[in-house]
C-alpha cells in the first residue's frame, strides 16, 4: 500500500522510534521517494535501537571518608549511602568516593554533595549540577588592613539575583567572547547576554566574599566563592536535554538525573568543550572581583590561586565528577598557580591545603564543612531565638555583613558540621594536608534577599493601599 499523506515525527513515534537527529533526514527521505509501508518499515530498520545498557546489579564500590560521630551525622550518613547506593548503579560507573563534608541533595539517586564519580565515556551534567565550576579564589594583600579591603570589596561586589546594570558592566575579555561564539551551546545572543551582565557577581546561597589574615605570614588575604551564574545554568539546562535524549536511546533504566552525554559523540566533544569556556569564565569573574577590590582600595595584590570544587575532571577516557570535592591531583588542574583553599564556615579560618592522590581519595579533599541539616531544619532548630540573638552568639567580634541587610540564618556557623570534626576526619583519611590557614576578620554573604525582593515589596504596598 503507498503512502496516502506525507510521514511526519509523530508518525515515527507510533512506530516507537525515540526523536534523534535522523528524524528530519529519515522523514525527508521517506517522502521525497515515497516508500511504501513495506519500504519504509525495512528502511527505518537500520535507526531501531540496540539493547540497553543495563544498570549494575550492585552498587559500585565506592570509599567512604567520612564518619558519624553522634545520632545527627549517623542520619545524614546513611541518608548520602543510600542515594549513593543508587547513584553507583549507573552503567557508566567505574568508581567513587564521598568526603566527610558530604551531605545528601534532591531526589534520591542524586549525587551529594561531597560525592566524588568516576564514569567512563561520559558526561553527566547532573553530576555537576547547575552550579558549573562553583570555585574560589585567593588574593594576598600583604599588610593591608583588613577592614580596608572588605570595605572596598563590599563597594564593588554584587551578591543577589541577577547581574550588573549596563552601566556597571565589567569588561568582557574579547577571547573570551570569541570562545563563547565559537560553541553551539554558548553562542546565541541570550547566552552571551548573560555571560557580559553576570561577570563580577557572586549569587547567593553558600556563596561568599570572605577576608582575613594569613596565620603564617599576617598578611591580609581575600577570598571570594561563586559559581558561573545564569551562564552556567543556561548550559546545565541544554546539557541536562542532550543527556536526556541520549538516556532514552541508550539507558532508560538510568535515573534522569544520572543521564549523560557519551564523551566521544559530537554532542559529548562539544559539551566539554563548552565546560571549559564556561570554567574561563568563572575564573574571569573571579579575577574582576579581585582587581576591582585592589583598585579601590589601592593595594597590590602579592599572589593569587584559585581551585574549582564543583566539575568534571578528565583522565584519558574516564570523566571524574566532583559535586563538591576539591581536587588535590595537580593534573586535574591545567592551570595549577598555588595550594588548595578549603572554606569551613564564617567564623572558622579557610584551609590552605596540599595533598597527594590515594585509591581512597581518588585524588579529592572535601571542599567545606557540609550540613547535616537541611535549611528548613535548621531554621525550626533556631525558632526559640531571635534572628539577631543568634547572630550575635555565632558571629561575636567578627565583621559579618549581608548584601540585602537581611540576616539569613540558614548560612550562619551553627548551619554546617563541626569544623574540627571536618579537620579530624581529613587527617584521618590522607584528604590534605593543611600548611596554612587564613584566620577570619569578616565576610559578605548575599542574605535573605527574598525578604525584600522586588515582587515582594510590590505586593507589601499593594496591600498597605488596601487597607
């Protein structure tokens, strides 16, 4: 029987083809030659899908360099198992590893944070998470005061929603413009929009500029912690749909937020490639942050280093997620100037660190202190105080500011492990070695923005006029 009207996607997928690239040449094709049922069945044969790859029967194994030391960490333990158990069952798993600063998030079979994954072949933005190369960066500024550069920081920065104001935009580096212009996923107006807009801002959450002095040399030391803003997002989102494309052809069995990008397709070539503009970008925000400070304050900057927490690292074929886990191994880094930098919480000093690779750190440190409370817990534990009352108890004698003015307690020091238990532990299982720390003076977090956030005090009006 011919063909009466022409095919069209939706006919291939009552065939129970999966839509792919070849749609448009297969439906083109069909048409052009208008190939009987018959012809056309035999010709879509060479487009059915092969076998799925199957999930490993048992959980990968993985090392475990954390432990509990009361009722609160033996909870959160198991709960970060238990979603690893699931996330090690991938069929592109190879191996594994979580911190002590490990803590679960999002549905279960979601990678911690804190989790380290080797995959071989492949890419899993979930793995990564929207927060691409969420990294942080040190600048020395020898005997400065403190306060001069955490004031002239809080000048220049930008914690919050959104980016900076045309006019308050930082220079975009032209190579980096032409790198964006150079990748599929990066180059379309909107992405570059972003990427020029969000340059020289921090966002919220955990995220911080912090200032203090080097217990070693008493210099004046500055770091700032950020990701790659809505830039980031912008290609998690894209990577997130090309994974997701390529889990129905290959692996349905495989959890959504487990699905990856083979590292040798075109698609997987241009997404890594995509994940290093973007780790440029990050490092250049960095760096606006940083100068932008020297300048107001007048100060020389003595050194500098920086290290990501939060991305995949390569190794010949194998692919090495890290959702925060700082990487001690020297060849996961290319541009390797410095140690590593460790943050515990606002009132704890942030650890300089060196380190080797071992089988049980796979070449990983923890990259803060971790929760074992969610920020929702941790609130309702807090709700016999007032706000102010528990920032003053945690933050005495230190210069802790928020971008919004508004106190956000879920970020104070009571909302992370225990510092020493942290510190403990990375003796305890070879995670680095300390050879410096920088002692706390202050630091500016984004806060509770949304208390104030423009809808909100659009409705606040609305209602005062009502009544």
């Amino acid at each position: 029987m011919e063909q009466e009207n022409k095919i069209t996607g939706k006919t291939l997928i009552k065939l129970g083809f999966i839509p792919a690239k070849w749609f448009t040449n297969a439906i083109d094709h069909i048409n052009e030659n208008n190939l009987e049922t018959t012809e056309m069945l035999s010709y879509l044969e060479q487009f059915k899908l092969g076998p799925m790859l199957p999930l490993h029967e048992t959980p990968v194994k993985y090392a475990i360099n954390i432990k509990a030391n009361n009722e609160l960490e033996t909870e959160n333990l198991e709960s970060v198992m238990t979603t690893m158990n699931l996330v090690m069952k991938t069929p592109t798993v190879v191996g594994g590893a979580i911190m002590p600063d490990s803590c679960p998030t999002g549905s279960p079979g979601t990678i911690p944070v804190g989790g380290v994954v080797i995959t071989k072949n492949a890419i899993h933005p979930g793995m990564h998470s929207a927060d691409i190369c969420c990294s942080v960066m040190l600048s020395d500024f020898g005997k400065v005061e403190p306060k001069i550069i955490l004031d002239a920081a809080h000048s220049i920065t930008h914690f919050g929603p959104g980016g900076r104001t045309r006019e308050n935009q930082f220079k975009f580096p032209s190579e980096l413009l032409e790198a964006f212009e150079g990748n599929s996923l990066l180059r379309e107006n909107q992405m570059i929009q972003t990427a020029r807009s969000h340059l020289g801002t921090q966002g919220d959450g955990n995220h911080f500029l912090f200032v203090g002095k080097s217990k070693k040399t008493g210099n004046t030391m500055m770091i700032t912690h950020h990701g790659s803003r809505g830039v980031g997002a912008k290609l998690f989102s894209k990577g997130m749909k090309i994974a997701e494309r390529f889990r129905k052809q290959l692996s349905q069995d495989t959890l959504p937020q487990n699905a990856w990008i083979p590292a040798d397709s075109e698609e997987g070539i241009n997404y890594w490639n995509a994940l290093q503009i973007i780790r440029e970008w990050t490092k250049q925000n960095h760096i606006c942050i940083h100068n932008a400070t020297a300048q107001k304050a007048s100060a020389e900057v003595e050194n500098r280093f920086w290290n990501e927490h939060n991305f995949v690292f390569k190794e010949d074929d194998l692919f090495y997620h890290a959702k925060g886990a700082t990487p001690l191994k020297n060849s996961f880094m290319p541009d390797i100037t410095g140690p590593r930098l460790i943050p515990l919480n606002m009132s704890e000093p942030i650890l300089i660190v060196e380190g080797e690779s071992t089988d049980s750190n796979l070449g990983f440190a923890p990259h803060g202190a971790g929760r074992n409370l969610s920020r929702t817990r941790h609130r309702k534990s807090k709700a016999d105080k007032s706000i102010d009352e528990v920032f003053s108890e945690e933050t005495e004698g230190l210069d802790i500011r928020f971008f919004s003015d508004e106190i956000d307690v879920t970020e104070l020091p009571s909302a992370y492990k225990k510092a020493a238990a942290v510190r403990d532990q990375m003796n305890e299982f070879g995670l680095g070695t300390v050879t410096d720390e920088v002692l706390p003076y202050g630091c500016i977090m984004a806060g509770n923005w949304q208390k104030n956030a423009p809808w909100k005090l659009k409705k606040r009006n609305k209602m005062k006029i009502i009544s």
